[in-house]
C-alpha cells in the first residue's frame, strides 16, 4: 500500500476528512445552525485565499527572482510546466476567494455596506474587499492574458513576448504591493478596526 502522502489528491481529502472530523467533535450542535454556513463560506474564503496568495508570493519572491539564474535549456522546464500548472491554480484561487468572501459577507449581512464604504463599522473590510477585487481583475483581465503570450500559449513574436512578460510582471508586483494592505483590511475589520 502507498503512502497517501504520496498523492496530492489523497491529501487533502485526509485533510479534509480530518477537519469535519474536527468539526464534529468541537461543534456537534452547529451543524444546520447559520452560523454553520458562515463558517463553511469564511473558512473557504481563507483556504482559497492561502493559495492566491502564497502563488502570488511563490511567484513575486521565488519564480521571478530565480529565472535570470536557470540556464537557458533548462527555462523551457518553467515556462512550459510549471508556470502555466501554477498559473491555472493562481487565476482559479483569485475567483475562488472572491466568490467565497462576497458569500461570506453577504451572510453575515454586510455586502452592501462594505462595498459602498458607506458604513464606518466595515470601512476597513470594504477597503480590503476593493483592494481584492482590483487584485483579482489584475489576475484575470492583465496577468493571465499577457502570461500566455510571455509563455508562448498563444502565437506573439519576440518583442510582444517581452512587453507582455513585462506587463505580467509589473501588474502581479502590483497585486504583492496591494496584498499587504488587503491583508491588512481583512485581519484589521477581525480585530476590531472597523
């Protein structure tokens, strides 16, 4: 029998599994209740983000920094199997964190409020709701296009490669700059700074 740690899927239905697990042993009469679904949508919410994110960085501080390093008959190995697998996780975990936290906010009764800044008591979370919007826009509507002609999954010749991985780069250093104080907003309207 194999390890199932060895496969990525079999690790985190464990991971899974263990967590309901946990659920029910700390929460057993949740279950049903409203704040149930609050709870699902935010846990959600944070698990996507974790992954937008830690990719976001991954690339800002590990990818990018390192390409100038890897000789070039190596480089084919980043741009053509392992960016692009990161890149769909990236661009995916962007909607899904923007998905789960308009849920969230929506069931706890602040969307509109948030969104129009109108209420001083989640100024702080609609900050870091625009500031993620504007992030995941990046992603879909700058990024995600300009990578695929910097990578060559869509037919651009070489100087509209290099202005695209120059736009890839400048709008995802964009989205670490805007990271920093959306997380801010998110941890601040937790804590209270509304």
């Amino acid at each position: 029998m194999k390890n199932p740690l060895e496969n990525l899927h079999q690790t985190l239905g464990i991971g899974l599994a263990l967590a309901v697990l946990l659920y029910l042993i700390l929460h057993p009469a949740a279950i049903g209740d409203g704040n149930f679904w609050q709870f699902l949508f935010r846990w959600l919410h944070v698990l996507a983000g974790i992954l937008w994110i830690g990719l976001l960085y991954y690339f800002n501080f590990v990818q990018m920094p390192s390409m100038p390093k890897i000789p070039d008959e190596q480089k084919p190995a980043v741009s053509k199997v392992i960016a692009p697998n990161a890149l769909f996780w990236f661009r995916w975990a962007a909607a899904a964190t923007v998905l789960f936290g308009l849920i969230t906010a929506h069931l706890n009764g602040y969307l509109g409020s948030a969104l129009s800044l109108a209420d001083g008591s989640v100024r702080t979370i609609g900050i870091g709701m625009w500031l993620a919007l504007i992030m995941a826009f990046n992603v879909w509507f700058v990024i995600w296009p300009n990578q695929q002609k910097a990578l060559g999954l869509v037919q651009a010749d070489a100087p509209v490669k290099a202005k695209a991985a120059r736009t890839a780069m400048l709008f995802s250093r964009t989205n670490t700059l805007l990271s920093i104080p959306m997380l801010y907003c998110m941890v601040g309207q937790q804590q209270g700074l509304g």
